[in-house]
C-alpha cells in the first residue's frame, strides 16, 4: 500500500507543479472575461487613463467615464482627468482590492485616482463559487484574507467555518486547475474577450439600457419589465431606509482584517502619490451591517456614501431606475454627476490634508 | 450519487481503503451497507424497491433451489418474473403505454381517462431488475445454484459499482467473486486506478463536452442545415459511447480495485466491420441477456427466414425499449432490427457478396467497413437523441437541406469565443481517445489497463500526466448526468 501512496502522492505533486506553471503565466485577470477585457485594453492604451473606478455591477452601470471627465474638465481642468470603469458584476471588494493592487503595480505611475466601491466583504454568492470568472482571485495571500475576515465576523461558528471552507474548495480548484483548461486555452489565445464590455466609448461603462438594446434576446428585458414596478421600488426603499437607519451609527462588528487592507491600501495609493476615495452606495439585505461600520472606521476625506435613501431620493426614483439594485443611462447620468461633486470635494479635502 | 462528482471522490478511496482495512469476513456487509449509502444518496425510498426486489428473488430462488421437478419450480419462477416486470411497467412503462392508449382512444374519439402514474423512476431499475431476473431464470433452468446467505444475495443485486448503469452481471460470475477473500494487492489497485482514470476522461472530458454542441441542434430541430446535423450525430455517436462506456469503466476499475472483475461492457465499438460485430461490442452485457433470455428461447436464428426476421425486429425493439419509455427508443431498436435483417438477407442470399479491397488493401478495407457501420450505427441515434420521433424525421429531412449560414454548428462553433476552443479541444480529444481505441483493437480487444501497464515505466508515467492534466484542467464541472442512468 505504501508503494501506491506514494506513486499517488508524486503524480499528484507533478500534477500540481505543472498546474502552477500554468497559472503562473496568466495574467490576474484570466477566467474573468469582463475583467480581462477590461484589463486588456487598459493595459494597451498606455498613458490614457488616470482614474480608476473599482467595484461590482453598480459601479459599472452607474459611473459613465466621459460624463465624469467632461465634468471635472469643466471644475478642475488642470487635474486631466481621465477615468476607466473597472466595475465587474458581482464583484466583492476582496477582488476589487486585489484587482486593485495588481493594477496599482503594474501602472502606478499613471494612476492619480482610484474610487473603489465598497460590496460584500467575504461571502462569494454560491452560484458563483466554482466559476471560472471567480477563480481568478483565489491566492494564497486571498484565502488567508478571507478566513481572516469570517473569523472576525459576527455571524455563527458554523459561518465562520463554513464559509473558509467553500472558499478553500475554490482555493482548491484553482491550485489543481480543476476544469480551467478552456478558460486558460482562450486567454492563450487571446479569445478570452468580451468587446461588449467596454461599451460604446470604450472606457468600460455600459449603461443596461444599452445593452438591453443590444441584446434584446438577454434577460435584461425581463429584469426591466418584472422589477421595476412602483410597489417594488416602493418596498425595496423602504427597506433600505430601515437598514440604513438601523445601522447608520453602528460602530462595531466591522471587519478589522478588511479595515487593516483598506487602511493598507490608502497607504499604498498615499505612497504613489494617488487619492483614493472609498464609495459606499445603497445597498440591501444585511449587507450595511457589516459595510457601514467599516465604512465609519475610515477617514472622512477618503470616503463618501450615497447609502442613505433619503439623503439621494432622486436615485429611487422610478424613472431613473432599470431595475432594483440598478440605475438606467438617466440615472447613471445623474449619479455621475453627484459623484463628481463629491469626488471633488473629497480630492481637495485630502489635497488640504497634505498642504497641512 | 453519481460517479462525476465530488461526492464520488470522496467516497470511492474511503471505501476501498475500508474494505482491506476490515476483517474478510465482515466485508460483505461493509459492501452492502455502502452500496444502499450508495443507491439511497439519490432517494432513500429508491431503496424499498430494490428491498422488495431482493426478497421477493431470494425466496424463489429457495424455493426453486428445493424443488427437484421443474414444472413445480415454475410458479416461483413466474412470481420472480411477474414482479419485476411489474416493478419496471409500472414505474418506468406505466405513463408510456398509458399515453400511447390515451392517443389511440382520442383518435376514434373514445373517452379515455386512466390517470397518470406520478411517480419517481427509481435510478438503474432496468439494470438491477435485468440481472436479478437472469439470476431466477437460471436458477428455474438449473445452471446456477440458488445462493442460500440472503447477505450475499442482496450484494449481489445492489454491489454497488455496477448498479446503476451495469455492467448487468450474471450470478454465476459475480457471487462466487464476492465470496472470494482479496488481499490488497498493488497491481490489481493499479490497473483499478487507470481504468477509472480513462472512464472519468471519457465521460467528464469528451462526453459532456460534445453535449455543448450536440445539444446546439437536437434541441431546435429544422434549425441547422444537413452537414450540422451530421457533425452532431457523428458527435452524438461519440458522446453517448464516452458516456456510457465511460461509466462501465468507472465501475469495472472501481471493482477491479476490490479484486472484482465485471464483464467488460464496450469493445471499441466503432471498429465493427458489420451491425452484428457492433452489437458484439456494445452494450454487451445487455446485448448478451437479450440474446440468451428472449432471442434463443424464441428459436434464435434456427428458424425459418420468415420467423428469423420476426425474432429479430422483436429482440430489438425489446432491446430499444429498454432504453426508455419513448417511441424514439422503440424506433432506435426497430432500425437496428432493419440493418441486421437487411444484413442477413443479403448474406443469405448473395452469400458471396463481399466488400474486400484485398490482402495489399486490407487496412483501407477495415477502415471503410467501420466508417459504413459507424454511419450506419448514427442513423437509430438521430432517434435516441430527439425528444420525439417527429423531431428524429424533421433532423432526417435537415440532413438533405441546404445549411442556414447563421444557424451551423461549425458557423456558431467556430465563431462563439465560449465554444470555438470547446469544438476543437472536442476533436483533439476524440483523437486522443481513438488512438487509443484503435491500440486497444489491434491488440485483439486489450484493455486500456492491460495496454498502459505493460509500457516501459516513462510512457506509463506520461500517460498518467497525460491523463490527470486532460481530466483535471480540461473536465466540464458541472456534474452532467450519465444518459444511461435514465434506463
């Protein structure tokens, strides 16, 4: 028995060797086509952006790069402002953090600004586990992170183990390759693309009534017709409000794991010389339970929230929404513009910081 | 749970390290309980059947065991058949022939309202119902012994590696085995290893990843031209083989790893050179208990023509039935039944009607034979893979149109980034696998354990690279069903 054990364990361990050589020369981005389209023409286009916006499907949707920088050309002409979309649906701020940081350091000199948009902290939706679009992310330094962050959490011992586990399954996968040959074959290739993400200027946003239009057969159009009826929208705010107001003064039960990589990645972004601000939109579930403590725990001039419905009753108005969670081109076009404002303010709070 | 999943995996090595870990004698219990853990990881009342099937097997196999006259012996015989036949029609044919009745009756306008039998279909009932009646029609007919420890009978009907797609055993074959006290034995675990190795390529690398495509046109008939149709069947032909020798193969190595060895299901089957060399080398375990429980005790071939040609079509409409409660199945037999007549005729008379290029061309001989019969083989499958026979014509009638340009496989294939490397990476790995199959072959049906372990030891260790790499990196994960669990 101890001939066949050992047999196994060295071919597993071949296995393993040629499976990180594989990964190893991959770009971050790989598996994740959005991402990696995105990347692709970021990385080619040198010298043509300077500002980074980071997050999930709402940073995507909602931040319109060419209305954001025609704004700031009119306030600030002389920060030249030009902005990328890097937001990714379904993206939590662990990968938006380590998205981050590989691009930090493969153009840091470029880069003066970063927004990154606060989501989940640890949990990956289960769907998504075991997608090649999220296995991109799993590194050894991600999963100690991770396990780091359920153990900090509030919720019951079963999550904190459950949780590192699916996490650690994915870990798993990546680090055997498990059913990631395609997914490797294509970005070899260079197949691994998505123009569609880019949108049509080119600057990865695209508003969903854009690709609505162009992809009429998708499931945008039942999302457009089934969820955004006024009770809907009526119920869904009301339920922010609640959280929101639950929440809004909590100062405990927040990540510290997640607090020290926010706190070491402002510093990073103050090393370079590059101002951070950190976004925190509306959000539903249990998800300002956790966000908005964290969110209070960093400094005033690197944050801004549009979190509170009340505060932005313009961004639950039925005709600037697509769906529930979802801003349509008026509304992205009226949030750009709210954002730049802040934004604006935010950079010139930190410039002032750094005058004193 | 089903051999490509993770369960599986874990399952599997926990099981075999367990059973040379425990005294002998109990192992037949150990084996027992992990193989109702096994079946009952479906659906715990999956197990009641299967219960009810044993004893009721047992009993007439005791009873039949104790009569010396064998008309005596044959109302127990009769009790074994009467109840797993209706253990079969009733939870896999009941909603089939009732439907079927239903459509005659509305078509004279006859008031028909026999209700639908909503009821789960147990998984591999028509493989465990197969073989425990094989174990009392040779019990009736004195060829086997009736097995008196009700322990080892029950793990003779439920074993575990093969019940829920076969391979279907005869008792005769598989209880004395499981009787049989096996050391751990670093060979035999070896060989186990790669043939469950080359089950999970054939199955999670090339079977599942055909699908992608063979899906794209059997799921919208009328809606690809003649040449995408083709590609698919040829595809189908591919798929449904890595399948379901894909499964035999798990189990056979899975088995094998426990010192059983189950009868081999699949010899390269697309290197017949005739239909009747085909159905010697698919399926064989079923084609073998057709043959020996239907087809002889019909009269078999020594019949007249007339009766011959019968006994034929009926074995294989039975045989297509088999396969599922749809009438595509029934036609899958019948055509099969059509070849082989048309075969036999012509061999009866044109009896020196021959296609042979030669001694110098024999190679070129063999190669358009199994080409014909592999094309002869896709036709019934264009009925096993549509959802109803009246799809099967619409693809039948596609295959002589004209291709719509932006609907061809090839087209949506080549030109999709998601699928344009899965069709090509399809391709190379059925290369893979026919070079292999086509070793397998020349070497008088060698296995693909027997082939790899007699390699010096660095092509066996690339192999097993090889191999690992293709079902580690390149395996679809979405824990895709075997098709013959659904028969």
């Amino acid at each position: 028995m101890k001939k066949l054990f050992r047999n196994i364990a060295l071919l597993l361990l071949i296995y393993i060797v040629i499976s990180q050589v594989a990964v190893n020369s991959l770009p971050f981005s790989w598996g994740n086509t959005r991402l990696n389209t995105k990347y692709e023409e970021f990385k080619s286009r040198v010298g043509d952006f300077n500002t980074i916006f980071i997050g999930a499907s709402t940073t995507y949707r909602h931040i319109d790069p060419t209305i954001f920088d025609s704004r700031l050309a009119e306030e600030k002409p002389d920060w030249h402002i030009h902005s990328f979309n890097f937001g990714i649906p379904a993206n939590r701020t662990p990968q938006s953090i380590y998205a981050l940081k590989n691009l930090i350091e493969m153009k840091g000199n470029d880069i003066e600004y970063i927004v990154l948009d606060l989501s989940e902290l640890t949990k990956m939706g289960v769907d998504n586990l075991h997608k090649k679009e999220m296995i991109y992310w799993y590194t050894r330094d991600n999963i100690v992170s991770v396990m780091q962050t359920s153990y900090d959490s509030e919720k019951g011992t079963l999550n904190k183990i459950g949780v590192p586990l699916l996490h650690l399954f994915s870990y798993g996968e990546k680090l055997l390759m498990v059913g990631m040959g395609s997914a490797m074959l294509e970005q070899h290739a260079g197949i691994n693309i998505e123009e569609l993400a880019l949108g049509p200027d080119r600057n990865g946003y695209y508003s969903l009534d854009q690709e609505m239009v162009d992809d009429p057969e998708g499931d945008l159009a039942i999302r457009y017709d089934v969820l955004r009826t006024q009770d809907t929208i009526d119920f869904r705010t009301m339920q922010c409000q609640k959280l929101y107001d639950k929440y809004r003064d909590k100062g405990t039960g927040y990540s510290k794991t997640m607090e020290q990589e926010l706190e070491d990645l402002i510093k990073l972004c103050n090393g370079k010389g590059i101002h951070m601000v950190v976004m925190l939109s509306q959000r539903l579930g249990d998800r300002y339970e956790y966000l908005i403590p964290l969110y209070n725990r960093l400094p005033e001039a690197n944050k801004v929230s549009f979190a509170n419905p009340a505060e932005y009753p313009e961004l639950n108005d039925r005709n600037n929404l697509f769906d529930l969670a979802h801003l349509n081109r008026q509304g992205s076009i009226l949030f750009t513009d709210l954002f730049a404002t802040k934004f604006i303010e935010k950079v010139e709070a930190q410039e002032g910081a750094d005058a004193r | 749970m089903i051999f490509n999943s993770f369960q599986f995996l874990v399952f599997l090595p926990c099981v075999i390290f367990l059973y040379f870990a425990i005294p002998s004698k109990w192992r037949w219990l150990f084996l027992l309980l992990s193989s109702y853990y096994f079946y009952m990881s479906w659906k715990p009342e999956y197990a009641f059947l299967i219960v009810a099937s044993t004893a009721i097997d047992y009993y007439s196999g005791m009873r039949m065991s104790a009569i010396t006259d064998k008309k005596k012996r044959r109302p127990f015989l009769m009790l074994s058949i009467f109840t797993n036949l209706s253990l079969l029609l009733l939870f896999k044919y009941f909603n089939f022939f009732n439907e079927s009745a239903r459509a005659v009756f509305d078509s004279f306008n006859i008031f028909y309202n026999v209700p639908e039998f909503n009821m789960f279909l147990p998984v591999g009932i028509s493989f465990y119902t197969f073989q425990t009646l094989s174990y009392s029609i040779d019990v009736y007919r004195g060829t086997t012994k009736a097995e008196k420890h009700f322990g080892y009978f029950a793990l003779f009907v439920s074993y575990w590696p093969q019940l829920v797609a076969g391979p279907i055993e005869r008792s005769g074959d598989l209880l004395p085995q499981l009787r049989e006290e096996f050391k751990f034995e670093y060979n035999r675990v070896r060989e186990g290893l790669i043939r469950i190795g080359w089950g999970f390529f054939k199955k999670v690398v090339v079977a599942d990843r055909l699908s992608i495509f063979v899906q794209q046109v059997y799921q919208h008939p009328g809606e690809h031209g003649g040449f995408a149709v083709v590609l698919a069947t040829w595809m189908f032909a591919f798929q449904v083989y890595c399948d379901f020798s894909g499964y035999s193969d798990i189990a056979i190595g899975s088995a094998r790893m426990m010192g059983v060895n189950l009868t081999d299901n699949f010899k390269t089957p697309y290197f017949s050179k005739t239909i009747r060399e085909f159905w010697q080398r698919w399926h064989i375990t079923l084609s073998v208990w057709i043959r020996d429980y239907l087809y002889f005790p019909m009269g078999g071939s020594r019949v007249t023509y007339s009766r011959l040609m019968f006994n034929t079509m009926f074995t294989f409409a039975v045989m297509g039935l088999w396969h599922g409660a749809n009438w595509t199945f029934v036609m899958f037999g019948v055509i099969h039944g059509v070849l082989l007549s048309v075969r036999r005729t012509a061999d009866k008379f044109f009896p020196n009607l021959k296609f042979d290029l030669g001694p110098r061309l024999k190679w070129l001989t063999f190669a358009i034979s199994a080409f014909w019969v592999f094309n002869l083989t896709c036709i019934p499958d264009i009925f096993f893979c549509s959802a109803t026979s009246g799809d099967a014509m619409i693809q039948i009638q596609s295959i002589f149109t004209v291709p719509n340009t932006t609907h061809t496989l090839i087209h949506n294939s080549l030109t999709g980034a998601d699928t344009s490397v899965q069709f090509i990476l399809s391709w190379v790995f059925i290369a893979f696998l026919l070079f292999f199959d086509i070793r397998m072959y020349t070497n008088k049906d060698e296995t693909i354990e027997g082939l790899i372990t007699r390699q010096p030891v660095a092509v066996r260790w690339t192999f097993y690279v090889v191999l690992l790499i293709f079902v580690g990196w390149f395996a679809m994960t979405t824990n895709a069903a075997f098709i013959y669990f659904q028969f």
